[in-house]
DNA sequence: GCCTGTGAAGCTATTCACAGCT
DNA sequence: AGCTGTGAATAGCTTCACAGGC
C-alpha cells in the first residue's frame, strides 16, 4: 500500500469516528457496508471501495466485523507510536483548535504551540505549553514533531510554513487564508474557511433561484 | 451559467483573495495566468480554465484586466444585495469562527448566533447578538437567514441542521465532526479538522518513510 | 435472497498542446 | 515572442452491475 487517495483517507478517517460512536463497545458487532453508508453520509459501493482500498474484507453474510474492521483503520490512519503535533499561532482561532483536538485522535498529541506575543508565552493552553516563536526550530527539533498546524495571520503563514518545513516537518495543515508556496516533500492541506463560506452561500443562492423557479413554473 | 462546480468555486474565492491582498488598487493593472497561479498556489491552464468557465476574457498582450477580473468574480461570488448568516453554537470554535469572518466577505454577514447555554444569551460576541436557541425558526425567519454555519458538539449537530434547514435556510457549513443527513434541496459542506488532521498525519509519516528509504538507497 | 468483491463504465477534474492574436 | 482560449488527452474518482459465496 504506497499512498492511498486522499479522499480516500478523509473517509476512512470518517468510518473510524462514526463507528466508535455507534459501537462504544464493538466487539462481535458486524456492519453492512449500507449501514456504514447511512452513517457516514456516503453509500455502499464507495464503502466497500474504500475498504478494499486498505485491503479489508468482510463476508457476504455478516458484513465487516467492527472490531476488527477499526483494528484496520488504526492501522493504516495512525502512527504505531504516535506523532507530535505542533500549533504556530495562538489566537482566537488557535485556541479554538487547541480545544478541539485533545482526545478526539489518540495518537496525535499536540505537545508544542507557538506565539510572537510575549503575554502568551510559557502560559499552559488546554494542556500544551506556549514558546516563544523564535524557539520553534529548537522544540520542533527536541520535541520529534512531524506536523504542524498554522493559525497565524496570513500575512505571517508562509514564513512560518517555511520554518516547519526546515525544521523537519513533513505536513502542514493550514487556516490561514493564504496559500503556501513550499518545496516538494512537505504535504500540506488548506482548511479555507472564507472560501468554504463563499461556496456555500452560492449554492444557497442557487438553490434559492431553482426553488423560485419551480414555484414559478407552477403558475 | 448554471450552477459552477465546487473546484472552482473554492478557486474563484481564493482569486479574488490574492487579487485583492495583491492590487490595493487594481485600477490599470494586469495579470498574466501564470502570475495569477504563482500568488493562488495554483497553475496556468487551471487559472484560464476557471476564468473560461465564468466567461471572463483577457488580452494575449497584456492578460487579464484586474479590476474587470474583480468585478466578474464578484457577480459570480456575490449575491448583489447580500446574504444574511446564522452561526449556532457559541463554544470555543463558534467565536472563532465569530470573529474570524467580519470583514473578510463583505457581502455574507453573520447577523445571528445560537447557542442553548443560557448564560451566553443575550450577550453580543464579535457584534453578534446570541439568542436562545430555542428562538432559531423564528428569527432565521424575519432575518431572512439563507446560510447557516453550524459549530455546536457532533451529538447535536443533526437536529440543528434539520431546524435551520426546515426553517428555510439552503446553505449549511458543518464544522461538527458529524456527517448531516438532509433532504436534497438544502446543499452543505462539511469542514472536518479531525479528517483533516489524520489526513495530513499520515501524508507526513508516508513522506518520512519515503525519505528514510531514499536515504538507505544512497548507501 | 442478500450480501461482498471487483472489472468495467461513467463522470469530473486537470493538464496538454497548439491555433490564433497582438 | 509570448500570451490567451480551448479541443483533446489524461488522470482520478465514483458508481454500476454482476459473479460468487453463504
């Protein structure tokens, strides 16, 4: 298995969460690949690529054994031994994320973040430690990190993309409203809110126009 | 121009994005595709294709008019006289999301927040007056919210979403780790850090492999 | 009968490559 | 000479549809 699809990943990432919400205790549980359509917003065929993807099968009578089936997804989604997540920027954004992410994926601790604002620094952030951004190669170095997370400003993104990169990091993942110009071999995804929200207002409006012209064309 | 694919769209927000970032003042300025590509992280033919797709047209000689470019972007992008946003859910990612946005899309304003917390009723975050939840149906509706941005826990993202689509709103943008099942009519786009998250983990543990297996190659 | 696994078809998106313009 | 506009080629992703198994 060399590198599976992206899409391919967000699923996967997606089936892991929803079973472990429907089967708190998975154990002798089988899904059909319907049922795991239904709860991950997908259908059949797509699930059952995806799981032939990773090389998972399941049986014709039961379906795919739950258990098992989230042993396969560890497998493939995380790190035997985990990898350190490192945050540069400590906003209101920033914090958001911070919040967000302890617990929710087990095997990613965010165990560094990064502020220019000295009235930030060496406070504790739900749980993790904020430097000064000019120790950032030295923690990154220290601390084994291998990816990290950008919620500065965008004016101040593509620099401290840079920095990452050099110091070692191999994927960004990125809300600053900027896009990232870095050398190949360092992964980096965009999580581009304003864009996400134009597009959606679109559609809405579209939806809107159809709507209308249906009502219209009753008449 | 029926309906723009979503690609696109999401390229055509970023676009403007840089434009403007770019051209404070765009008046007698041009843009070659390849510029426009360097400054949006994209490339050349994909630039002209988008263009081509919203019918805008440059000059061999000089490019693309920045200031015409702008204005087509914001026929495709904006509703002329505005839309108004529901944001429900005012943790810690709802004020972020609250005070990110202002400013940055002039046409979409969050006129409206929720949360079933009464201690943050009545209160205005980021401008933003929070009303009880409870309350949704009624001023969605004399709002004439179209857009609703849903950043309440996964358990009660579902019911949300049903309340603010039954009540006439056609555009969602889900920032809850749970997947929405609606009826058609209503389009919604997911934002999944936790996707996110995993995705670009595994991207950077793929490249450290690759790059620890060149590394052996060389010897 | 109802499921899985999967080749093949269908669809969407990106990129190539070049005619045409200035 | 160097750009745009675009048909055609390619690549990537999703869905169909059905053989094979219980």
């Amino acid at each position: 298995m060399t590198m599976l699809p992206e899409k391919t990943l967000s699923r996967l990432s997606l089936f892991r969460r929803v079973l472990l919400a429907t089967f708190p205790n998975p154990t002798d549980h089988h899904v059909f690949s319907h049922e795991l359509a239904m709860l991950a917003d997908s259908n059949p065929a797509q699930v059952r690529r995806d799981l032939m993807t990773i090389g998972f099968s399941g049986s014709p009578r039961k379906g795919y054994h739950v258990a098992r089936l989230l042993a396969s997804l560890d497998a493939v989604l995380d790190a035997p031994t985990g990898q350190n997540v490192a945050l540069v920027g400590v906003g209101q954004l920033g914090r958001a994320v911070l919040s967000y992410f302890p617990g929710r994926l087990p095997k990613l601790s965010i165990v560094a973040a990064f502020d220019s604002d000295p009235m930030k620094m060496d406070r504790v952030i739900y749980g993790c430690r904020v430097h000064s951004i000019d120790r950032l190669e030295e923690v990154v170095s220290r601390e084994q990190i291998s990816v990290g997370i950008i919620t500065v400003p965008a004016p101040a993104a593509q620099d401290v993309a840079r920095r990452l990169a050099r110091a070692g990091v191999l994927g960004l993942l990125n809300f600053a409203p900027a896009p990232l110009n870095l050398p190949a071999g360092v992964y980096f995804e965009n999580v581009d809110m304003a864009a996400a929200l134009d597009k959606t207002a679109y559609f809405a409006r579209i939806l809107a126009l159809n709507r209308d012209a249906m009502q219209r064309e009753k008449t």
